[in-house]
C-alpha cells in the first residue's frame, strides 16, 4: 500500500516481510537517490490483542499535533531528573501550538509528538463511564498570539500508574544518549521491531491506562522548562481501552502488545 502524504511529502509503503515485491522494491531504492528507511512493525490480529495484558499505544506521526513545555503547559520538576527532564509532573491543561489543530479535524482522538493522548468530548465521556482505571482528564487548550487559550472540545488522558522498570529482554529500545538517572533517552532501531517485555511481577498491579518509567525520544533541557523538549515514556493500555477506540470508530493508531517474560 503506497500512501502519498502531500503535507509531509513522503510515501509509505507497507508490505509484508514475505511478500515477493518486497525484494524488488528495496532493490529498486538502493539506486534511487532520495532519502528512504525501512521500518520493521509487528502487526497483530484483534484477537491478539483483545488476548494482550498490555498494548503499547502509537499514533500516526503525519498526523501528531504539538503541545507541550514550549506551548505553555506547566509542569512540576521537583522530582524531574534535572539533566534530562524525565519525571516532569504536568500541572496544566495540555497547551496546543494552533499551526498543527487542523490535524484534529475528522478526528475522535490523537497524540501530541510527545505521546500525550488526546481524545475527543464524546469519546473521553465513554471512557469515564466504562470504569477503565488508572486515568484522569485534563483540558486541551490551543494558544493563540493575541487572543490568549481557547478551549477546545478535547480532553487529554493522563495515566496515574508508572510501570517498574521493563525487563531488559525488551528489544527495539536503546539508550543513545544515557543520561545518568538511567530514565531516558530510549529510542527504537527503524529496522528491529519495538518489543516491550515485563516480567509477570510487574503487571502484577496493572491498571487500564499506564505509562512506562522509562522515557524516550528527543531532549533538549537547560533548566528552562518554557523552552524545553522533554523526553516521555511510552503509554500503555488494556485491551478494554483499546476496544473503547475501536467501537469509536479511531483510526490511525498501532496497538503492540508486550510481552510477558518469566524472570530479569
Ligand atoms: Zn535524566
């Protein structure tokens, strides 16, 4: 399947790694002299994942909306790692740069660039009302330059559960900048599926919306939170969340399962 994104100017191919074409195609791209990458994602059928204890929650990055310390939201750092930022404790509703809000229309529910899950008025109601546990709502707000924060019909899902330290049997995730509160700065290997594992103590004590306690991805912090780029953990949810969405009719998420290891 090709998919033309004008916005960002990039075409995604997804094929299956058995597929014939497969060989062709990166045959073809080794001569070609435009920037590429190839990506390798586990793709899963409902049944794996209705029968998953936790499913890692991705969104679409041609469609992530930006909010965050550099949009206004505020956030407690007095147990934040002062380096890298990591533990930083939103205090504020979810602040939207406004560039990015067109993104949200046709849309039930989203992600910032930062993993901050934003769904829609009706949606969040459904989850309230489902009993699904280890969450809270913040307001989404988008900044305007004269006319200050509007409210928006959005609401952001904020886990209250940190998940123990994953198991190092966890591949796809590497330290490429360790900061010394070992906390972040993990990323992933485009070409080595993300695959988080727990030990089976560890999600012992799950609730239906978590965040892990490691953080990854980017991060640029001297002190000033107004300007900082933090990193932060990968969100992580039952099955019941996942099937809220579903009956919702959202599009544009991956759903990996973890996986449940025995010991370390
Ligand atoms: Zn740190």
């Amino acid at each position: 399947m090709a998919v033309l994104d004008a916005e960002a100017n990039l075409t995604t191919v997804t094929l299956d790694e058995r597929d014939e074409r497969l060989p062709v195609l990166l045959d073809l791209l080794k001569g070609y002299d435009n920037d590429w990458v190839e990506r390798r994602q586990d793709r899963f059928t409902d049944e794996e994942l209705e029968a998953a204890r936790l499913l890692i929650v991705s969104y679409d990055v041609n469609a992530e909306v930006y909010g965050g310390p550099r949009q206004g939201t505020t956030y407690d750092m007095s147990e934040a790692c002062k380096r890298c930022g990591a533990g930083a404790r939103q205090t504020s509703a979810m602040i939207l740069d406004v560039e990015y809000l067109h993104r949200l229309e046709g849309r039930r529910a989203a992600m910032t660039f930062k993993d901050d899950l934003l769904v829609d008025e009706k949606l969040a109601g459904a989850l309230a009302e489902s009993g699904a546990t280890g969450l809270s709502f913040r307001g989404v707000f988008a900044a305007f330059d004269r006319r200050g924060h509007i409210q928006l019909p959005w609401r952001q899902v904020c886990a209250t559960h940190t998940l123990p330290p994953m198991s190092p049997r966890s591949t796809g995730v590497y330290p490429y900048k360790p900061c010394p509160c070992g906390r972040s700065s993990f990323t992933g290997k485009e070409e080595v599926p993300t695959r988080l594992a727990y030990r089976a103590a560890d999600v012992a004590d799950i609730r239906d919306v978590n965040v892990s306690w490691e953080w990854g991805g980017e991060v640029r912090f001297d002190g000033d939170v107004s300007d900082a780029l933090f990193p932060c953990p990968w969100f992580l949810v039952t099955p019941k969340v996942w099937r809220i969405f579903q009956d919702a009719g959202v599009t544009g998420f991956d759903w990996n399962p973890i996986r449940v290891v025995d010991a370390s």
